[in-house]
C-alpha cells in the first residue's frame, strides 16, 4: 500500500533524541511524500531545515490557532520570508480552535484571515485546523465565513489555484455538512487518527463523500495515535507518542469506508498529495 503523511510535527520536541531514525523508519515504512507543518514561526523555520535536509520531505510555514495571540510582527515577518521559499509548499498550519481557546476569538480571526490572504498571493494552499467544543460547531462555521469572505470558491482562489485544492481541512473533525460545504468551495480533506475516537463518527460518512483527487490522510504526530500505537517513555510527551508509520491504520480504515483495495486507495493519496503540494512547486 503506497503512503502519505499530510501532516507530521517531526521538528517538535518529542523527537528530538530519534528524530533522523523516525524518517528513515517512515520512508522505510512505504511512506512516499511527507509534510512537516510549522505551528509558529520557529517551527515552521525547523521545518524549512528538515526540508533542506532531505528532498523527500516537504515544508509549511504558519501560525496555529493556539499561538495567534503571542505572534509578534517580526514573527509573521519571518513566516512570510520563509512562505516564499520553494521548499516550503503550504501555508500553515493556521485556523480556529473554540474547543482550547489558547487565544482570543478575535486574534484567532485575524491571523486565519492573513494566512488565507497570504495562501492567494502565494499560490500555496492553506493547511486549516478546526475544532469547536464538545456539541457545538461554531469554528466550522466561523472558518466556512472566513473562507468565503476571502475569496475561496470563487474567482480569486480559481485565478490563484486554479483546479488544485486552495486548503485542506487537516485531522478532519465536525459534521457531514461542513465537508460538503468545504468540498464545494474546493478544499482537500485529510484524515487522522482523530476517527478512531468516541464522537468523530461522522468522519466515516465524510470519507466516503470526499473526491479521491482531494482525499488525504495523516498522522499528526506526534498526536492523535490511532488504535496500536504502544505507550512509550518520550521526555516530555506524556501520551502514545505518533509516528508516520501509524498512518497505515488511517489509510486501511479508509480503504474499507471507501470499498477500495489498498493498492488502490494508495495510488490516489500520492496522486492526490502531488496534485495539491508539488504541482506548482519549481525545482
């Protein structure tokens, strides 16, 4: 079965003492393309580096939700210098979190809406994180808002994107209408270990509805460790740490929500990573 990992916090802490074992042990693994999201802007720099390092992987450079409030302007400074390079092929991750609240409502609006301006100018498509509270889908609805208030779905995502997904929904979580809605404003929606968990049930609907050149999965390492994952002793991390290789679990459980073989259902998560990542990538 042919891999990806949409989404991977390799640079974070908790790999730090096996960091270049866990790659080589993803690429080993069967996984064919990487992507090492940045969640502020020193992040998103140790991923750039992890790209520079190793061809195989690839880079985004953003602010998270939980950090929208701490970031300064020299910060956004520099995840704009670092957008620009050819390695990094993303922008973000970047949304809304309500469930956490980490920062203000308002500070969280206003960095998701520069991230999407700066995904139009780029040309680069946005990596969206949303999560609501328990019960409550609000941050679906407010990213919805902003999305079409920015121009996605409509003439200035088409001039920058053309047929490719202007943003993913990363770690998909909310109910079937907010994918349908995603989905007709174009975007690609990615799948985590998050379906494994009590609540995220609409997800198995929302996998059979996603168009295969717009379908992708993840890890989200070193978070969202699917059924399997062994409890280790990481510094620092006090959960089942997530790898790359754990992806398989999400890629078989999508093979049998979508009725596809393994062969085939691979085949389609590269095709569809290419498509979005690396088709308007130079070099």
């Amino acid at each position: 079965m042919r891999l990806i990992d949409s989404h991977a916090h390799l640079q974070s802490d908790p790999f730090e003492s096996d960091r270049a074992a866990v790659v080589e042990a993803s690429f080993e693994s069967g996984i064919e393309r990487l992507l090492v999201p940045g969640w502020d802007a020193g992040s998103s720099a140790r991923a750039l580096a992890m790209a520079n390092a190793d061809a195989r992987i690839d880079a985004a450079a953003g602010v998270h939700p939980h950090d929208a409030s701490g970031c300064s302007d020299i910060d956004w400074a520099e995840v704009l210098r670092l957008a620009a390079d050819r390695r990094v092929v993303a922008i973000g991750e970047t949304g809304l979190d309500y469930d956490r609240r980490h920062s203000p409502r308002d500070a969280q609006l206003a960095n998701l809406r520069r991230h999407l301006r700066l995904a139009l100018d780029t040309g680069k498509p946005a990596i969206l994180h949303c999560r609501s509270a328990a019960g409550r889908r609000d941050a679906q609805d407010d990213l919805l808002g902003e999305l079409r208030a920015a121009g996605f779905g409509g003439v200035a995502a088409r001039a920058a994107f053309g047929d490719r997904p202007p943003a993913v929904l990363h770690s998909f979580s909310g109910p079937v209408d907010y994918a349908v809605a995603a989905l007709e404003l174009g975007l690609a929606i990615s799948f985590s270990g998050l379906v494994f968990r009590g609540g995220e049930e609409a997800s198995a609907q929302v996998a059979r509805l996603v168009p295969g050149e717009r379908l992708m999965i993840e890890t989200d390492s070193p978070y969202l460790a699917p059924p399997g994952v062994p409890r280790d002793s990481v510094p620092g991390f006090g959960g089942r740490r997530n790898s790359p290789p754990w992806v398989r679990v999400t890629g078989e459980w999508l093979a049998e929500q979508r009725g596809q073989s393994p062969d085939s259902i691979g085949a389609g998560l590269v095709a569809a990573y290419d498509a979005t990542f690396r088709s308007h990538s130079p070099g």
